[in-house]
C-alpha cells in the first residue's frame, strides 16, 4: 500500500516517507559520497548551507530546491533523486502554471510567513524570465550533487543550449535623459510638512548613495554611517571612503567623494545629527521616517525606489502619448537598475574600467584582470572627478 503524501511544507520542517525520501532513488551515486546525506533532503539541505551567509542568495536558491522537492513527491510521487531529464522538461510547464493552485499557490496570491498552515510554495504562475532562473539555480544544485558524489548524473546537463539571439548585455539602467526625468520628479517632491521634507530628504540621499556609490540594495541596508572614514591621499589632500561589506561579505572601498558627503551631510542634519559621521557610528546609512534609529529592510529600501519610479513614471505619461513608451520603461525599473546606471555612466565618462570594476565590487573585468592592479588615490581622483550625480 502507498504512503500518504504529505501537504506542502517548507523543507525546514519537511518530513518524507521512507519510500519518497531518495534512500533508493534510481539516479543516486554508487561510488564514494563527499557529504554525510542519506536522503534527498539532507542533500539539498547540505547543498543550501553553503549560502547560508548570504540571505539573498540563500533565499533564493532554498525557494527554488523546495519548489522542484515538493512538485517531486507530490506531484510526481517518485524522490527527487529519481528525476529524470524528461520528468525536469514536465517541471518546467508546471511553473507556468502551478496546479492544483489550491495545493500549490497561497490564497489570493498573499506571502504568508514560512510557518504559517497557509503557507504555499507559490504565489501565482512564473513568468518566462522567472522560469528561466529556476532552472539555471536548479542547474547549478544537480551539478554540485553529482560533484559532491550523491547523484550518478545532472538530469538537467542534457538540456539543448539557447539559441535565440543573446540580448544586449545591459538593458536595465536608465538613458541620461531618463535619469534626469527621475532626478526632476525628485526634487518636486513636496515639502510642505516637516515628514514630506524628511521623506525627500531621504529619497535623494538614497539616490545619491546608490547612483554615486554604485551600492546594492542590500549594501544599503546593512552598512553603517560610521564606515565613512577619511585619509589623506599622496599628495596630502583628505578624502572620504566608505567601508562596504557587501556579497558574500565581501569587503570593499566605495569612493566617497565630495558631492556624496554634501549629500549626506545635509540628510543628517535633517536628522538632527552633525554633518560629518564619526568613525564606528552605529546610525544605518538610510533611517526611517520619524524617530527611530533602526536599519530599513531590503524591501522598505527596495519600496522606496520603485515608488519614486512608478511615480515619476505616471508624471511622464500625464504628459502625454509621446512619453508613454519612455513612462512604461522607467516603471520596470528597479533599485538595481541604479547600479547599472552608475556602471554605464561612469564608463561613459571614461572612467577606467579597472576602476568601475572596483568600485563596484565586480570580480573581474575578464579572466585576466586579476592581474591588473590600480591605485586607490587615482580611483578616487577619477570617480569623483567625472562621475556626478549633479542635483
């Protein structure tokens, strides 16, 4: 007699039948096993601990492996190390479009906490792009299986390459001219209240420190103001860095220069603070509205700029037909689209590339760039010489 199924759970607190649990699943590994895992979730937990410092990423890649678990013993009934190439091909249509929605996507398309009875691994139907992704991280998990000796074979490696036209490589950043229609819808916000003129306050200083500092979102949210600090450079002159801890923890020097500590020197004293930060300060770079001193999340951060974007987006077509493209484009855009923008930008400038590269925390520029050094007193000098944001 078969075993019931179980409901859809989170994989934190998900527990498999012995006959679903991958013990004897058709495609596991023979030979010698580089991990202590059982069964398929011990596996696919073992393969999440290694993002488990970094929330995004670990978010992601665990929504992903718990999705393709769950469809496999539920919908399926076979372990997910019995999956084959066709059965993954089977996986895909169905995140289309989950079905039965009533096991599969969260009433009303509502994000319930990861506890919670109502909790669904979905929230609606994924588009093409999202599609796409969840197969590229899922992809990356049956490769490190297989590596780490638990799978025989990635049922996912036999999959035809892409062959559409590669699209340009960035198309998400804003052109100049709408960059400066968002810069414009900025500096109209009103004012009248003494919380209007905070929350302006705020949304330029964000703006500036993710165009200028060519920040993620999430570097936003979790450095401090007391890693501004200043040195002097070769030839005496003061100059102002910022200390990023930013993906996979990794550490580096952002330019602070001197249009950025304008900028945040007047945020602070809208809130009440002095100009400058002093070293080792606490105060999170981008603080809520009214008195509290406590970090924004990525979401609050993120909500902030899609706001203002969508805002800015409804101006420009008020205007008219002829905007109404420009308007649809600019209401995609997203708080990462900033940090392309500082990219493009500064690369239109002629900044050296070495220097965009390090500034913005990029690995490389190409298989030899770790070969490439540049000074951070040049990297300074050209960053605050040529890339502005010019209120």
């Amino acid at each position: 007699m078969k075993t019931a199924l179980p409901a859809p759970r989170p994989i934190d607190a998900l527990e498999l039948p012995a006959d679903l649990d991958g013990r004897h699943g058709t495609n596991r590994a023979d030979g010698h096993r580089l991990v202590v895992a059982h069964t398929d979730l011990d596996a696919v937990r073992a393969w999440l601990g290694r993002f488990a410092g970094t929330k995004t990423t670990f978010d992601s890649y665990r929504k992903e492996a718990e999705r393709l678990l769950l469809w496999s013993v539920l919908q399926m009934g076979k372990p997910l190390s019995s999956l084959t190439h066709e059965d993954l091909l089977v996986f895909q249509h169905f995140l289309a479009d989950p079905q039965p929605a009533a096991r599969w996507t969260a009433d009303g398309g509502r994000k319930h906490p990861r506890n919670d009875p109502r909790w669904r691994p979905f929230y609606g139907p994924l588009s093409a792009s999202s599609q796409r992704q969840a197969m590229v991280i899922l992809n990356v998990m049956f490769a490190w299986l297989v590596q780490a000796g638990y799978l025989a074979g990635n049922p996912l490696s036999l999959s035809r390459q892409r062959t559409r036209r590669a699209r340009p490589r960035i198309v998400r950043y804003l052109s100049p001219e709408l960059w400066l229609e968002v810069k414009t819808f900025i500096q109209g916000m009103p004012t009248q209240t003494d919380r209007e003129r905070e929350h302006h306050a705020r949304v330029r200083w964000l703006f500036t420190l993710l165009h200028l500092g060519g920040l993620r979102i999430t570097e936003g949210g979790t450095n401090t103001m007391g890693r501004f600090f200043r040195r002097a450079d070769d030839s005496g002159k003061d100059r102002w860095w910022l200390e990023v801890t930013g993906k996979g923890g990794k550490e580096r020097l952002v330019p602070a220069t001197a249009e950025m500590m304008t900028e945040l020197g007047t945020y602070r004293r809208t809130r009440g603070l002095p100009a400058l930060p002093s070293r080792g300060e606490d105060t999170p770079l981008v603080l809520p509205v009214g008195q509290s001193l406590k970090p924004l999340t990525r979401a609050a951060l993120h909500r902030i700029v899609k706001d203002v974007f969508s805002a800015a987006a409804e101006a420009l077509r008020a205007r008219g037909d002829a905007d109404a493209q420009r308007a649809d484009h600019l209401e995609q855009a997203s708080a990462h689209w900033l940090r392309h923008s500082a990219a493009s930008h500064m690369a239109n400038q002629q900044v050296d590339l070495r220097l965009v590269r390090d500034n913005l925390g990029h690995a490389s520029l190409t298989t030899t760039s770790q070969y490439l050094h540049v000074d951070d007193d040049r990297r300074h000098r050209e960053t605050d010489e040529k890339h502005r944001i010019d209120w």
